[in-house]
C-alpha cells in the first residue's frame, strides 16, 4: 500500500519524508487556504519535497475550465496529479486530460457508481472519502470494499485512493482490503507507528539493560 499524506504544510510533509515511507502527497483547497502564502509557490515546494505523485485540485466547474487549470497545475512539476470533482463536468475533463497523458484524481467520491464512473473516465485516482460517509452515519469502508471488488472484478487499473482518514485502524482495515493508496492527515501518519506494548517492551528493555550494561 502507497502512503499518501492529506496536507499542504510543508513542514508536515517534509518531517514525514525524513521518514522515508512516504509515496506522495494530496492537497485540497481547504488544506491550501490553511497555509500562508501563494498557493502555486507552496505547490512547488512540496512538488521538490516528495518524487512521488502530489495532487494539486482544479476550481473550475466546466470541463473546458478544468482541463485549463489542469494544464497549468501541470506545468508546475511532472509529479503533479490533477485533483477533479467527481461530477459529469469533471468526468468529461478526466477523460480530455488522460487523453493528453495528464494524471488525474478524481475527489469527492461518495459511492461506488462514482468510482466506476471516474475509472471508465479514465482516472489514475479516485478519491472516496470515508470519513465524510461516518460523519453521517454511513459505512466508509463498506465502500472501500465495493471500490476494490469492483475495479478487480474488471480489470479497471483506477487507484482505489482512501481518503478523509481518521484513524490509524482504517489504514489497517483499507491495506486488508487492497485498497493500493492511503492518503493520511499527519497526526494520524505518526500514529501509525506507535503501539503501548512497544513504548511498554521498550522502556524494560532499557531498565534491564542499565542493571547489566556496566557488567565485566
Ligand atoms: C483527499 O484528497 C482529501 O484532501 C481529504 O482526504 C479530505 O479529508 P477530510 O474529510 O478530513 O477533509
């Protein structure tokens, strides 16, 4: 499974690069807006940050005006992704640029008719978003699970791209899914590492090691 992290605060991104797991970035307007500074400029740096795929999100509602902006975002860095609502507009744009070689994410997505959708468009990503369907009350893993039955079950070569993470589990329960990207907000990346039992085993390795260490 690739992990993706859900930010565009550089400093996040680069700490989690140190760490050397990490396989590419997604941002989102929202994530931009939080950030002091030209977007275009953030983008850039986080585009030198990481080799992998960062996914960068149009603003247009037409198709003409998606692939425009697509092709400006592109001209940033070659690892920029083009984020794409999932709307018949957005479709429309993800086939025109897939066309063109452009990589695209297709966001937003809430069921698996959309998945399919941006898949047959001809997505490299699509993007469900979990957390937003639990928020409500809804099963957000249930659709991951349908995302990756239904893209094995004809062959289709989309990314099932779990997003709107919240909790380290749901890394775990997508991975068993085979679900191939999890995008993951910073908090919840260093969570993934840490267990009680390790911080427990640790810290008794090291009191029985400081009884024998000064042994001849
Ligand atoms: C994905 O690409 C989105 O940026 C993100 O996962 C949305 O998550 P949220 O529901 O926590 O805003």
């Amino acid at each position: 499974m690739k992990f993706f992290i859900d930010t565009a605060n550089v400093e996040e991104i680069r700490e989690a690069a140190e760490v050397g797991l990490l396989d590419g970035v997604t941002t989102n307007p929202s994530l931009l807006a939080k950030e002091p500074g030209d977007p275009t400029a953030i983008l850039r740096e986080i585009t030198k940050l990481v080799a992998g795929p960062v996914s960068a999100e149009v603003t247009a509602l037409d198709h003409a005006g998606m692939v425009e902006q697509g092709r400006e975002l592109r001209s940033i860095a070659d690892n920029i992704v083009v984020k794409v609502p999932m709307t018949l507009e957005g479709l429309k744009a993800i086939r025109l640029l897939s066309r063109e070689d452009v990589p695209t994410n297709c966001t937003l997505i809430f069921n698996a008719t959309q998945a399919l959708m941006a898949a047959k468009a001809g997505a490299t990503f699509a993007s469900p978003f979990i957390g937003r369907l639990d928020d409500i009350s809804a099963d957000g893993m249930g659709l991951i699970a349908q995302c990756c039955t239904i893209y094995r079950n004809y062959g289709l070569a989309t990314e099932v791209l779990v997003a709107s993470i919240r909790l380290p589990q749901q890394v775990t329960q997508a991975a068993l899914l085979g679900a191939q990207v999890a995008t993951i907000p910073p908090k919840v990346l260093r969570q993934l590492a840490d267990h009680p039992l390790t911080d427990a085993g640790l810290q008794k390795f090291l009191a029985d090691w400081e009884q024998v260490k000064n042994r001849a």
